[in-house]
C-alpha cells in the first residue's frame, strides 16, 4: 500500500511539474512548449495510458495560450489602427 501511494506521490508531482513547465515555456514563447507534449507522449511507451492523457492536457495548454495570445494580438492591432485614424 505505501509503495503505491509513493508512486502516485511521485506521477502527481512530475504532472504538476510538467504543466508548471508547459505553462512557463508558453509564456517565453519557447520552442520547448511544442516539444515537452510530444515527450510526454513518447512516455506511453513506458508508463501507458496516464502519459496520454498528461501530453493532451500539455497540449491544450499550448493551444490555448497561444488563442489567447493571438486575440490579444488582434485587439492590440485594432487600438493601433484606431489611434493611426485618430491622427
């Protein structure tokens, strides 16, 4: 009972550990934010299913991030243009 309770200890603290990273490399715009899912994903092959479920949960991250940052983006272009027609 403890070693199973030590192993979800430790997968917890590696998946709250990767999306502290995904979260962190978004934010950098880091190449890494890509490339940190699909290791993840490569993990099926040792751990199975959970590293699935793990890499598309990085992966939404990424994505939405990067909605975010494209909306913001477009209301910023949008400010721009209103004070270019402003002038």
């Amino acid at each position: 009972m403890l070693i199973v309770s030590v192993g979800l200890f430790i997968f917890l603290g590696i998946f709250l550990l990767l999306i502290g990273l995904q979260v962190f490399f978004c934010k950098r715009h880091s190449k890494m934010a890509l490339i940190l899912p699909i290791i993840a994903a490569c993990g099926f092959i040792i751990v199975g299913i959970p590293a699935i479920f793990e890499a598309a949960i990085l992966f939404a991250i990424y994505f939405v991030n990067k909605m975010l940052e494209k909306e913001k983006r477009e209301s910023l272009a949008e400010i721009e243009k209103m004070n270019i027609a402003d002038l």
